[in-house]
C-alpha cells in the first residue's frame, strides 16, 4: 500500500486494519509507505503523518484480542538532504534530534499478521 493510508479517516483506518487480518493468512506481510512526520501537513486530504514509533503500539487498539500485527522492518524514502547520510540509523537519529522532515519524506514499514 503506497501513499493510501493517510487519505482514509483514523477510525476507517483500524476498520482497515481489521480486514488485513481477517484475509491475511499467518504471517502474511504487509507493506505499508505513509509520509514521514509533517510531510502530510502539505497536503489538505491527508489525515495525519506518520513516524517509526506509530507502528509499534498497533496492538493496543485491539486490547484483548492478543496480538496480530508484528512491525518486521521500518526503512526510509531520504529527501535529497537525507541521501547524504547513507545509512537508514544516522537518518533516524538526525530525524528525532532535528526536523525529521528534512532528512526523511516516506516511510516504509514491513507488517507481519499474526494468526
């Protein structure tokens, strides 16, 4: 899924959720791209930005149901600044130190249902 899920409502988007997991099978990956931090500010039908952390407490949204997404792997799309820093880690860190939108424009996480 490339840059779709911050067009749709937040609660559209856990209804979404719910029916990854119903048609995924076990350990099916999911592989989600969103804007990085306030890239989506730029855009008015943007629902909200994203950054590394947003993906790890997916799991409480379903509190009781145990878990069913696992975060697998997170990357980056580097802006032009960014791609001077080589590797994914320095960018991180200069993205949590400074303005994340200036090293980084999207975010790739890798999803694993969990059954």
């Amino acid at each position: 899924m490339r840059n779709l899920l911050e067009h749709i409502p937040i609660p559209i988007q856990l209804k979404l959720f719910d029916e990854f997991y119903r048609i995924c099978r076990n350990n099916a990956r999911i592989w989600i791209r969103v804007p990085y931090g306030s890239h989506w500010t730029r855009r008015i039908d943007h629902y909200r930005g994203y950054t590394f952390a947003t993906f790890d407490h997916l799991d409480s949204y379903w509190f009781g149901k145990g878990t069913r997404f696992k975060v697998v792997s997170r990357s980056d799309h580097p802006t032009w600044l960014g791609r001077l820093f080589l590797h994914t880690k320095i960018r991180q860190l200069l993205a949590k130190a400074t303005v994340g939108d200036l090293f980084i424009k999207d975010l790739i996480v890798e999803i694993k249902v969990i059954k």
